[in-house]
C-alpha cells in the first residue's frame, strides 16, 4: 500500500521474507512512485547487510528470523 500526505509518498509493505527478487521489485516501484520511505514487514532476514534499496537509508530494523521490520527514508541531496 502507498500513501501520498504533504509530499511524502510511503510505500508499506508484508514481504514475507526478503529475497534478491524482492529487493529488485521493491526497488523498481520506489523508483517508479517516487517514494520517500518505505516500511517492511515480516521481512524475515538473519544479516541486515542485504538490507539494501537503492536511493534509501535503513533508518531501523528489528532483526528476526521470523518477523523482522526493516524502515527506509529516501536519501535527500543537499
């Protein structure tokens, strides 16, 4: 689900597990929708190092193999 409010596009998301083909999904609908943050659900990881979207910082993540978060904000220019 993406919810646009002053600006700021979120895009929040149940995974269900992060995988290789996941992140490259996720990146390309943050690309496409300009989204500005983004919150992960049951991402379900071990090593947070994967943990990865590009043009986006991990703001926070609780690690679990079982239901793991994972939040991102976009990375502004100055």
């Amino acid at each position: 689900m993406a919810v646009v409010h002053d600006g700021v596009t979120l895009l929040q998301l149940n995974v269900e597990g992060l995988t290789k083909m996941k992140i490259n999904v996720l990146t390309h609908l943050v690309q496409a929708h300009a989204v500005t943050a983004i919150r992960l659900q049951k991402a379900r990881y071990k090593d947070r190092s994967h943990l990865k979207i590009p043009g986006h910082t991990l703001a926070t993540c609780t690690e679990s193999e079982l239901y793991g978060t994972a939040t991102f904000v976009k990375h502004h220019a100055n």
